[in-house]
C-alpha cells in the first residue's frame, strides 16, 4: 500500500470540503423521478413465486444521508468537518463512525438486512428469503439494532451494529434442529473509512470533481468514489451521489451478481445451457442478435456477453432465467439500495412508455462494486469472474479512453439518448478504486462529462509527479 507524503494545507481541506458538501444537494435528474421519488418494493424469493412479504415503500432520501448532520444519531459522513481542528498544534478530535439506519449483514451465501427507521428486516442466503418482515418491537440502542422475528416456523434472532465493519450476529432458530449462529461484518453506505486521518486526503477529490459537475450544464451529472486500496484509508467521497437517473445498461451488473450469487450457492452452474430462440432477440448492443436461433447458449456466455458486449439479447434471457424482476430487485433490497429498481427488459420500449424503468445512482453502484470487492456478497472466485468480464468490455469511449494508455480498469457502460454512464474499477497497483460516473440529459455531452470526472479521478490518484507521464 502506498502512502502519499504530500500536505495540503488544512484552509484548503476545509474549502475543499464546503465544496463538496455544497455539490451534494445538485439537481434532480431531467429524466427521472427527483430526490424525493418513493419507489414502492415488493420482492419475491429466488424463482417467479409471487411476493407475500410487505411492501417497503422506502426512497433513495428515507434515510439520513452521508452529509447529513441532523439528529441525535448523526456521527459524521466523509464529508462532515464536525470534531477537525484548524489551529496549530491543536490535535483533531477523533471521528466518530457513522451510522446508518439502514445496514446489512454479510454473512457466508447470504444477506440480513435491517431498516431500523422503518423497522423492518429481511433475511436472504442460499436457504431462502423471508422479504421484507416488519419488527414492531426492535430495540435501537447505543448504535445497535436487535429483535427477533419468526417467519413460516423459523425464527431468526438478530443483533446488528449500525456502524459498518462492525461486526453483527444472526441466530437462525428452526424445530427440530439446533440454533445456527451466523456472524458477519456489517455493511453501511458509505462504509466508514478504516483510516480517518488517510481517508481525509481523499477530501480534496470532492471539490476537484464538483467542478466538473457544476460546468456540465446540459447534464445532471453525479459522481462517488471509494477507495479499495487503504492508500485513502477506504474513504468513500461522493457529488450528488443520490442522483437518481435511468440505469441504462448498469443495472446488467445486478443481473450478473444475482447469477454468480445462485452459482456460489451451488443452485446454478455457469455450464448449464439455456434455450434461447428467436423471440428472445432485440438489437441494441450485444452480439448474439446476429447469431442463428433456436439455439442453447451456456450460461457462461450468456453472463459473459452481458458484460463484455453489454448483450441486450443475454440481459433479457438470464433476467427470465434468473425468474423475472422480483429476484434481481430482492437482491438491491437486500443490501438496502434504495435508488436502484429493474422494472422493464432491455428494449422494451412499450414498457418505457408506460413509466416503467430501470433506475440507480452513483452510491448505490458503489455500494455493490465495494461489496463485490470486499467479498461481502459474492465468493473471492466469483467475484474475479465478474471483474474479468468488466476488464474485457469493449465500449471503451468513456473511461478508458479520458486515460493514459495501459491503464487497468474493469468497468461497465449504461448509454440512452438521455443518460451516459459508466461505473467500474480503476485497478491501478495500491490504488485500486470503485468509480461511479453517471449522467442525465443529452448522451454526446454525458459522455464527455463523464471522461471529464474520469480523468479528474485519475490525475487525483496519479499525479504526473507520481511517475505518470503527461499526455
């Protein structure tokens, strides 16, 4: 892990930091519901079973944000300066970890999530998926969510931090079997940094990338950016990452967790062969619409292609595959993404027409890129998977083409006519990093506001006097 040695001054930091929390209440998107859209959930279990649970009709602002500093459980996001001291000599007070009122568990084939605003969990692994349960009686206290719930005879007793990598436990109580004790590591978002003081160089990024937001006038444009490396103690810096625009193609990463999920579940093998026939074909992006149907395709080629070509045609059978939208929308609920939905198939215009779209934002894109990384959701073999299909994407004219030749990345587009995105990993040795670039309005001038935020982050983490070569 490298360690910069550069100091900015702390009237810098300090501005660079009202910038960011000044870009974070930015526009909603021109093309979407705005900030305050509620979107309404009812999710099934694996397979096209119909929902019994409870409809969770919480929106991407039911819950205090990482810049909100109100109320009695605020502890301070990345970009809230309570508790830093800026005079000489004077140590800075300790950081308080965050809180959130929504965070899961992340435990071996599976998921607990908790909403302890709303008071409701939901348990999803290898085993089943109870939806969303409602608990009346959990117990907030002291940073921590605790209850129990009794769903079809099992009962599942939970004790779950609201601090993220903390750790949390599940008991899971059935008759005529012994209790099973589930302990994982507790996921917010944002993930509290794992280093304060590195996680504050990152600060300046914010400001640097709020400028690129703030000239892109014809395109509402958010951005979040999470360190992997530890160089920036895993900080997580965002612009209007609650910016909620048309998922475009993004969303066929949620579509391929789901799949990979099922895969390390042992329910699926990626050698298992689909029918696929010529109704299933649609154009757009992809390669399998100019190949001879009926034919079976392996579910391997069909994930592949999902990510290498952004496959429209493999999109669409794995999403009836996989039993409709129910299973890759329980997955978002799962890890509590609450801007995110797949509500229509790819191409499906008439869907569109009816208001039925596909939504997600810069923070909740990295919420799953930083549990596929942390192997927080899918197995360490899995997770290489999906990023070898990222590394082998072949629309390369947003990110890769604003950087220096050769630089690593793993990354996924989403294009409409009026959205531009792409989302993925800058896997530069000691400095890899989650991206989210996403972009409402006109596609030509999204694309290059997202190159503009691309390179902003690359000349942030790889400074010409860092060794890179300026072009």
């Amino acid at each position: 892990m490298r360690k910069s040695d550069k100091k900015r001054s702390s009237s810098l930091l300090a501005a660079a930091i009202a910038l960011v929390v000044a870009a974070t209440t930015g526009p909603a998107t021109a093309d979407g519901p705005g900030p305050n859209h509620r979107t309404t959930l009812g999710y099934a279990a694996d397979g096209p079973t119909a929902d019994t649970g409870p409809k969770d009709t919480g929106g991407p602002n039911d819950t205090d944000g990482p810049n909100d500093t109100d109320g009695p459980n605020d502890t301070g996001g990345p970009n809230d300066t309570g508790g830093r001291s800026d005079e000489p000599g004077v140590e800075p007070t300790p950081e308080r970890a965050p809180t959130s009122e929504v965070s899961w568990l992340s435990f071996p084939g599976g998921a607990f999530a908790v909403d302890s605003l709303g008071h409701t969990v939901r348990y999803r692994a290898c085993d089943g998926d109870t939806g969303r349960v409602a608990d009346p009686d959990m117990r907030v206290a002291a940073g921590v969510a605790s209850g129990a719930v009794v769903v079809e005879g099992t009962a599942y007793r939970y004790r779950v931090p609201l601090v993220g990598r903390s750790e949390g436990t599940l008991e899971v109580i059935q008759r005529h079997r012994p209790p099973t004790t589930l302990t994982g590591v507790v996921v917010t978002s944002p993930q509290p940094p794992t280093d304060p003081v590195a996680g504050a160089r990152l600060f300046p990024l914010s400001g640097q990338l709020a400028r690129v937001v703030a000239d892109a006038s014809l395109n509402p444009a958010g951005a979040t950016v999470r360190d992997l490396s530890g160089r920036y103690g895993d900080q997580q810096v965002s612009v209007n990452g609650s910016l909620r625009p048309k998922a475009a193609s993004v969303i066929k990463l949620w579509i391929l967790v789901e799949l990979l999920r099922r895969v390390d579940c042992g329910q699926v093998s990626l050698d298992d062969g689909v029918l696929v026939t010529p109704a299933d074909v649609v154009g757009g992006t992809g390669q399998l619409q100019f190949e001879t149907f009926p034919q079976v395709v392996t579910l391997y080629r069909l994930a592949r292609y999902l990510i290498k070509y952004s496959d429209n045609v493999a999109a669409n059978v794995l999403i009836t595959y996989l039993g409709g939208f129910a299973p890759v929308n329980a997955l978002i609920d799962s890890m509590n993404q609450r801007s995110t939905i797949l509500a229509r198939r790819m191409l499906d215009s008439a869907a569109a027409q009816r208001g039925e779209e596909n939504y997600t934002s810069p923070d909740d894109v990295v919420s799953l890129l930083g549990a596929v990384w942390d192997g927080e959701v899918l197995t360490p073999a899995s997770r290489d998977l999906m990023i070898g299909f990222m590394r082998e994407q072949t629309l390369n004219t947003k990110i890769p083409a604003a950087l220096p030749p050769g630089v690593p990345v793993a990354h996924k587009t989403g294009d409409l006519p009026d959205a531009s995105h792409d989302v993925g990993y800058y896997l530069i040795p000691g400095t890899e990093t989650a991206v989210a670039f996403l972009t409402a309005g006109p596609m030509v001038t999204g694309d290059e506001t997202v190159r503009r935020m691309a390179r902003t982050v690359y000349d942030f983490l790889v400074p010409p006097s860092d060794g890179a070569v300026e072009e």
